[in-house]
C-alpha cells in the first residue's frame, strides 16, 4: 500500500519536473554556456578614450572630481556631456569644469524647441547657441524629441529637417562644432510585435517603446528628414547617434557615410550589433576609421567593459549585458592599435574644438 503511494508520488514529481521543463519561457531560458575558450575580460580601455555620447544632468553641481577619479578606472579620459541645456546651465557646468576638471570634460548645448513657430525664432536660437558657445560649449545635442513630440505654436509635429532650424545648423557649420542629433529608435519599434520582432523581448518589459506603423510617421520617413538636413548644411558636421540606426546594416551605413561626407556616427547602445558580426565590422571600422566615434550613452562604468572587449579582443561567445538588446553572444573585433585610437580619441579630437590632448598619446 505504501509502496504504492510512494510510486505514484515518485511518478507525480516527475511528471511535474518534466512539464516545467516544458513551459520555460523565453526570458527564463539563458543558460550558462558551457562553452570553454580563451576568455580576456577587460574592465580598461587600452588607451584613454572619449566618451562623445554621455549624460550628466545639472553639471554645476555635481563632484566632477569623483566622476573622474571614477572614469580613471575605466580609462576614461574625456566624458562629453550632451546634457549641458543653455544659457545659466551652460555657465554653472563650464564654471565647475574650470575649477576643477578643465581637462576631463566638454559640454554639448542644447536647443529650446518651445515657441517654434514664433516670428524670428531660429535667428534667436542660433543667437542663444553663439552665447552658449562663448560660455564655453563646444556642441549641439538633439534629442529625440525633434521628430517626435516637438510641435510648433500651431500644434503641428516639426519634422527634423523643418527649414525653420536652419539658422541653428548653420550656425553650428560657422562656429565649428558638431551636431549630435539622435533620430527614431531602432526600427523593430514600429513593426509587428510578434515573433519575428528582434526586439520582442524589449518591447515586452517597456511596452510604451512599442510604435504603430506611422507614429508619428514611419522610422523611414524619420531616418530620410535626419539625412536631408546632412545633405543641406555641409558646412556642419553631424554625429548621427547609435551608427544612425543601421549598425544591423553596415552596408547601409557605409553608402550613407560615402554619400555625406560631414556625417559621422558613434556606437552608443549599439556594440551589441558589432559584436554578432565580428568580420564584416571590423572590415567596415577598418574602411571608416576616420568616421566612427566611441560612444555609450548610458554611464554606467560597469557596462563599458563589454565595449572594450568587442572592439579589443578576438573573444568568442561572450554575453552582452542587457538581453533586451541582444539575446545573442558577443565575439571580439579585435581592432588594431592604430583603429582603436581613432574610434576611441582621435576623430574626437578632430571634430570637437578645444580638447586638450595632453593626455592622449600619438
Ligand atoms: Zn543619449
């Protein structure tokens, strides 16, 4: 009698074990790789670099000696803030960067989109970007909101190449400093949330990054607005964020970086597409050496390692730290020495005015 209940429980705790193994969903299935290779994790870039995408909000008032010393553990050499707004927010960061940190950091303006519309309002943006310009900025960053949710006075949506910001890209163009304008999201935001969506797992845990089809428009429609304001101000040079969006499409990207010789880009958030075609990147970042900037975007020091690894070593089937963005592996690049060091300073140096490159090498 007992031994029979004793069969039964056996039989039941099996079977239960046995259904859910069945029923492991997607984010629950990541199982340790078993794999075993040569493994040469870094937590330092090889040389001092420039994060030319990076976020730091009230800068007056932060420790920008802390935010150093900390940068020194990764190798940071130069954290470029696209945060700095304009006007008194531009004054109070320039002024701490002066006292304390002259060499470590520069300050990206930003343009206030509120009153678009209005009579004169791009020669009074341009002229508020001369002034942050004197202060001590050395850039313009554009958020995503342009494209997005910036509506002029009439309520209407202003698309990215809105002939009435001219003046300011103009205005960039004449004092010499770069653009970094963020345009869209990744494409997968506006298609099918199925399952054949690359990023179904992103849109499953931040549902609101989820887009119809033509909201606001189409990400094609966005990508285009973001090109023809390349293709009409020449003169100025842009830092299309996150490669543009076509880090999944190197081809793409090197016909846009050949048709647009002022359009640069930068790998934020994007190491992750680098990193499952480690052959074909490392040909494009070989062919467009003088056009790839090293970004992040989120500052995060313990998240850059997984960069330094992509780009440095010849590493295979290493994890990537966000699944949402890459439920794949990592393979290292492995860059030479002369590529790494125009990704992670020199085409910064080149392109934004006014770093000291005391501290980085030849
Ligand atoms: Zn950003």
């Amino acid at each position: 009698m007992y031994k029979k209940a004793g069969f039964l429980l056996l039989f039941l705790i099996t079977f239960g074990a046995a259904l859910s193994a069945q029923t492991v969903t997607f984010e629950e299935y990541d199982p340790p790789s078993t794999l075993k290779v040569p493994e040469n994790p870094l937590t330092r870039a090889k040389f001092p670099f420039i994060d030319i995408h990076s976020h730091q909000w009230r800068m007056g008032e932060r420790d920008l000696n802390k935010l150093a010393s900390e940068m020194d553990g990764i190798n940071m050499g130069l954290m470029v803030n696209l945060s700095g707004g304009s006007g008194k927010n531009i004054v109070d960061a320039i002024k701490n960067i002066k006292t304390n940190q002259p060499k470590r950091f520069i300050v990206f303006a930003n343009v206030n989109f509120s009153n678009i519309g209005d009579d004169g309002w791009g020669e009074r943006a341009a002229a508020q970007l001369q002034r942050d310009y004197d202060q001590g900025a050395r850039g313009l960053k554009i958020f995503k909101s342009l494209g997005f949710s910036v509506k002029d006075k009439d309520g209407n949506r202003v698309a990215v190449d809105d002939s009435r910001i001219d003046p300011v890209w103009a205005k960039c163009g004449e004092l010499g400093i770069p653009v970094l304008i963020h345009t869209a999201d990744p494409k997968p935001f506006w298609d099918e949330h199925d399952a054949n969506n690359e990023r179904w797992l992103e849109l499953k845990l931040r549902p609101r990054r989820k887009r119809d089809a033509n909201n606001p428009v189409p990400w094609e429609t966005l990508i285009q607005e973001q090109h023809n304001v390349f293709k009409k101000h020449k003169n100025t040079i842009f830092i299309a964020a996150h490669m543009a969006w076509f880090a999944n499409d190197l081809v793409k990207l090197g016909s846009l970086l050949d048709e647009m010789p002022n359009m640069m880009v930068e790998i934020g958030a994007v190491i992750a597409e680098l990193g499952r075609q480690p052959r074909f990147a490392k040909k494009f970042l070989e062919k467009y050496q003088d056009r790839v900037l090293f970004g992040k975007d989120a500052y995060n020091p313990g998240e850059y390692a997984t960069y330094f690894r992509v780009l440095e070593t010849e590493d295979e089937y290493f994890p990537y730290y966000k699944r949402y963005h890459a439920f794949w592996k990592m393979y290292g690049l492995g860059l030479s020495d002369n590529v790494l060091k125009k990704i992670y300073y020199k085409n910064a140096l080149r392109i934004v005015p006014d770093i000291d490159s005391s501290i980085f090498p030849e």
